[in-house]
C-alpha cells in the first residue's frame, strides 16, 4: 500500500453506469492517506433525475470513504454542479466528511493550493444550465461508445489506454479554446490570491502544469481516464492514472501510471 498525505479525486459520477466505481475501488485499495479531498461531481444527481444506476460498487465507494473518514484521514468534500445540491449544507459534517465551497490546502513543503471543482468558470454552465446538460447526455454517449472500442481494442491484442472522448475534447477546436479559456481563468484566480497552485476538476481532463507561473492541476474523472491528484510526504503533487490490466484472470487488479512524476 502507498502511503500519502493526500489524495484529491473528482467527477466519480456515482448514480450513473459511466461511473467506474470497481477501478476507483481497487485504486483505493492500494492507497493510505491522511486527507481525502473530494473535488466535485461526486453523485451525480443530474443523471439520477434521469434514470438511477446505483450498484453495489457504488455503495462500497461511499462505505470505503466514510470508512476512511473515521479512521485517521480527514475527509472534505467539495461539491460540483452535478450535486450542487450540497452546496446547501457547506460547513456541515455528515458522518465526519466536512462539506465545502473551497478550500486553501497547504502542502508539505508550505506551498498554497486553491482547491475548488470550477463549474463557477464554466460559462456554458454558469448561464445556459440546458446547454449543459445536453453537452452532458452527449458526452455520456461518447464514454458507452469508448467502452465498446475499448473491448474491440482489447481483443485485437491493442495495449495502451485512448478515449475517445478525451480525443474529441483535444481535437474539436471549440472544445481546444473552451479547455484553454477555463484553465487560464482559473489558474489567474489562484495567482490574484497570492496562491503557489489551484487542484480542480469540472472539464475531466487531467493536467498538471504551470499557467503564468501557477500550478495548474486537474484530477481528471473517473468515468473515462481514471486519473487522480497525490500530494506525497514532502509535498510533491503527481498527477496518476489507475491503468486496469486487461487479463482477464487479473480483472480485479492494475497499475498506477504516473503521468506526472515531476511535479509542483
């Protein structure tokens, strides 16, 4: 088991059939924290007024962190637009996880990460909600459809994690300037406060890099990268991947791909 001080993660999507809840629990498995930030988009109740998808690796995923919450690690949850409805109840305990707007988290080595999920720099969502959740609908298409190229992939022998949803967002130029837009304006925010970094999530597209001399850091998702944010013990943030092994006979269990091993 890895030992860390902190673990960010955000857009689990629980309550939906894109939320893939086994690979977070195995990712889970293998990591010991001393605080759970949990950065937005948590359940997703956009989805549930739809149609409900709640198996019971979703029930263990909240077990396993309110477990963890009364142990030894200190757990906070910032809720996103998808479970805004939280938002009501910031400053609130429930069963030891504390509720949150933001939060300034500082690290190990004394640097100042703003920690917020970003829906508020999200113009599409901020002012036009239905244009939002149609962009929502299609993009839980595009990850059904990835699920089904990824099986195509895995029995032509073809290794390696593509998604073709993370493809469409870096290839359509709307959606290039869009992502572009939201990190400069978040990272601008963060540096107006005097803050070394910002850890967010919103766009599910994972990064860690510096924007005007900030640290840009975004969790990713877990419904199609399955990629988190670790704070180490001398406060190195790395930016990882859980990578499932495509054996069957190892199913259960993956690997950690560190995309990011030099960090802020």
């Amino acid at each position: 088991m890895n030992r860390v001080r902190t673990l960010f993660l955000s857009d689990i999507h629980l309550g939906t059939r894109a939320c893939q809840a086994e690979h977070l629990l195995a990712f889970l498995k293998d990591y010991d924290c001393e605080n759970l930030f949990l950065v937005g988009d948590i359940i997703d109740f956009w989805a549930m007024n739809r149609s409900v998808h709640w198996p019971a690796a979703h029930n263990t995923v909240v077990q396993k962190v309110l477990k963890k919450a009364r142990h030894d690690t200190k757990v906070f949850f910032i809720p996103g637009n998808h479970d805004e409805l939280l938002r009501e109840h910031v400053d609130s305990n429930f069963g030891d996880v504390l509720l949150l707007r933001e939060h300034v988290h500082t690290a190990a080595d004394g640097k100042k990460y703003l920690v917020i999920h970003g829906d508020e720099y999200d113009q599409v969502t901020a002012m036009h909600r239905w244009i939002s959740v149609l962009g929502d609908i299609s993009y839980t298409f595009l990850i059904h459809l990835n699920r089904m190229l990824s099986w195509l992939r895995r029995k032509l022998g073809v290794s390696g994690h593509w998604s073709l949803a993370d493809y469409a967002k870096r290839n359509v130029l709307q959606a290039v300037s869009f992502i572009s837009d939201f990190e400069t304006a978040v990272a601008r925010t963060a540096a107006h406060r005097g803050l070394d970094g910002v850890i967010c999530g919103h766009i599910h597209t994972a990064a860690l890099r510096k924007i005007e001399n900030v640290t840009y850091i975004n969790c990713g998702d877990w419904v199609d990268s399955c990629t988190a944010v670790v704070e180490h013990m001398d406060g190195r943030m790395e930016l990882v991947r859980w990578e499932p092994q495509v054996d069957a006979a190892l199913e259960d269990s993956g690997k950690v791909v560190r995309l990011h091993a030099d960090a802020a």
